[in-house]
C-alpha cells in the first residue's frame, strides 16, 4: 500500500454537493435525479459528444464538479485497470490513470473487471475492481493510496466476478467482498486505505452494492445478501439493525424518500424506517414486484422495477400497490434513473428508452435513442444532460 500524506487534509467528508452524482445509482443511491432533462435527448445536439473508451466495463460513471469519471479494463486477461476523467462540457480526457491488476481477473464473458462503479466524496474518488484492487485519488488524478486486498486474503473471488460498488459514510469507505468463500465486509479509512475494521459475511457470491441510511446527524450502512439485510455502524462495523428473511444476491434495496427501505426479498418488501433498538417492522411484501438484475428506482410515492421479461411496472411505495406495467425492449441489466416525469432505462443492446411516469395510471414511452452498442451500466445525470458507457463509448446524450 502507498500512503501519500500530502492529501490527508483533502479527505474530510464534505456534505454531498447536489449537481453531482457521486455514486452507484447517484448521490442518494435510489436513482433519483435533482432537477429536470427533457425527453428530446438526441445523439447529435451540440452539447451531445461520445468518446471511445480504452476498454470494456459495466461501471457506472459518476460526475464531481466538471469531471465525469469512468473505470474500463483492457487486456487479454483485463488485467489492465483505467480510470479516466474527461470533461462534462466537451468530452476531453482530463486525465488517465492505469495500474496493473494484482488479483484474479477471472470474470463471466459478460461482465467485465471493471465492474464496481466509484464513490466520490468530493474530494477524491475511489475506485475498486472485480480483481479486488482498490484506488484512491483525488481529482486531479494522483495516486493517494491503493489496496491489493487479494494480498492478505487470497480467496475473495469468485468464478463470475465482483461487482459490488462501494459507498463512503463518517471517513469510511465500505466494500463488500462477498463470495463463495473468504466472504467480507470491509471498513478502510479514507485518508491511507487502512483497515479500520472486517466484518464476516454469510457465504455465498453476493453482487449488491451497500446503502446508505441518513439518520438526523447519523449515517448508517445497509448490507445485503441471501439472508437478508443488516444496517451497521459505518465507523466500526458492529451491527445496529437487521432484516432476516432472505434477499436477492443481485439487485440491491434502495431506501425510499419517506425512508422506508425497499428490499428484494419475496419479490419487494417494505419495511418501516429502521431505527436504533427497533425489529423490522413490515409493511408489505408484493411477489409481483420481483426486479431481475437492475435494482428498484424511487421517484416519489412510485417505486419502479424491471423483471426478467422486461416489464416495467410502477407501484406505490405506500402500500405497494400496482400502478402500472409496460413492457419495454430489453433484455434489461441496468437499473432504471428518473425524474419527478420522466423514467430513463437502456437495455443491453443499446436502447435507451424515455418513459413517461407523471401518472399513476400508465407509462408511456416518449423517445427511443439506439446508441447501437452494448449497455449494461446505469445511466448518471448532470444539468439536463445524461451520461451513459456503453462497451466501447462513453456518452453524452442532451437536448
């Protein structure tokens, strides 16, 4: 590990900026976007640009001030790790960096080493690969520290490849190396990478991402697998809270604006906002609402899922209740974004679809954009504008 002090002061945590989209399905981590975008994004429109990538990746971008940042891997074995930042306005590379991977770069043919979408406090980034690498930089690309977690714990991988995307909470960047056999949780501080704390997880390979619980002045961490979901400590892993009866190992629970937490388990569950000293407290459960690989979106009282068959249905996060369905052109693998009236959503073959979700009685699909490419990553959004990877380009797509 590399422990540059020069940056120690820069790593305090900043409360989050809200033009930005500092993580996995954004600030907030439930695909909600601030501010509007008009449903006639175009390819070709002067603000519009897309960029050749150095490599293939499933990673979501995320954008601090004017950077939009994005990891790809290259290579025979994708062993070559890139983290890249470019300009929001014109697409320009600001700045690559490339490692080498130190652990295993085994991954199924679909997915990609580059993986785990980074987390950004504002200050720096972090970046962490299916090869269980990790990096940290501040924004203008140099290195502050990095982590070959393979190193001290050789069998935290499995045969399809990490995905899990990490969140930052009280100084503490946490990661989930969950997996048929070494299975951890991680707590590493934020200015030098050390381990603050490891957490044992239930066995068994575990492709969801952590969520972030604001309470008051408090944040806690919600981690999911097969056995449910558990909100811990962020600064020292002990468990506050936990929900045991089972969750899925893909699409990951998402924490609703009234802060009821949505969790895949018998379809969509709900559950009363999890508090000190408290037992979940159900408050429905839907067996129709079972999303596929893309994790629920909220965007007021509606919460939206993709199943398997590409149907996109809306339901109220009240009571559960079904809105709507609409089946869209998929197969769908990313996870859906909105806005107060509008719902975004790519599938794999490079359709991004924008659907009307004003009403509470249909959806409709407004506009359809082929960027002719594979997608399998959730869009980001700044300023009007929405930023998508697809397997060879990274896009900007605007009115």
């Amino acid at each position: 590990m590399k422990i540059s002090t020069l940056f120690a002061t820069l790593l305090l945590i900043h409360p989050f900026a809200s033009a930005d989209w500092q993580g996995f399905r954004g600030t907030l981590g439930n695909g909600k976007i601030e501010g509007k975008i008009s449903p006639d994004l175009n390819l070709t429109s002067s603000k519009s640009w897309n960029i050749a990538l150095p490599g293939r990746g499933l990673s979501s971008p995320i954008i601090i001030d004017n950077l939009i940042l994005v990891t790809a891997s290259s290579g025979p074995q994708q062993s070559n790790l890139h983290i890249l930042a470019y300009n929001v306005g014109n697409g320009v590379l600001a700045w690559e960096r490339i490692f080498k991977a130190t652990g295993r770069t085994i991954c199924h043919s679909k997915t990609s080493v580059a993986a785990s979408t980074m987390v950004s406090n504002g200050n720096v980034v972090v970046a962490q690969f299916s090869s269980n690498d990790i990096f940290c930089l501040d924004l203008n690309g140099n290195l502050v520290w990095l982590r070959g977690l393979t190193f001290d714990y050789p069998n935290i991988a499995n045969g399809l490849g990490m995905s899990s995307s990490p969140v930052m909470a009280k100084g503490v960047l946490i990661t989930q190396v969950e997996n048929d056999a070494d299975s951890f949780t991680f707590g590493l501080n934020i200015q030098n990478g050390t381990t603050l704390w490891k957490k044992t997880r239930p066995r068994g390979a575990n492709w969801t991402s952590p969520i972030v619980l604001d309470q008051n002045s408090d944040r806690w961490i919600g981690l999911q697998s097969k056995e449910g979901l558990t909100f811990i400590n962020p600064s020292n892993g002990n468990e506050i809270w936990s929900y045991h009866e089972g969750a899925s190992t893909i699409p990951s629970s998402v924490v609703a604006e009234n802060k009821m937490v949505l969790i895949p388990s018998n379809g969509l569950t709900a559950v009363k906002e999890p508090t000190l000293h408290s037992s979940p407290i159900q408050k429905w459960t839907n067996n129709k609402l079972s999303p596929g690989t893309g994790s629920p979106a909220i965007s007021g009282d509606q919460v939206f899922v993709v199943n398997r068959a590409n149907v996109l249905t809306s339901a109220s996060v009240k009571n559960g209740e079904i809105n709507w369905r609409l089946r869209i052109k998929g197969p769908v693998s990313a996870s859906p974004v909105t806005t107060d009236q509008l719902l975004f959503i790519f599938s794999e073959e490079g359709i991004g679809q924008v659907i009307d979700i004003s009403s509470t009685k249909e959806g409709k699909v407004l506009k359809e954009l082929d960027l002719q490419d594979t997608i399998l990553c959730t869009p980001a959004a700044d300023n009007g504008s929405l930023f998508v990877r697809s397997d060879k380009k990274l896009w900007k797509l605007s009115p």
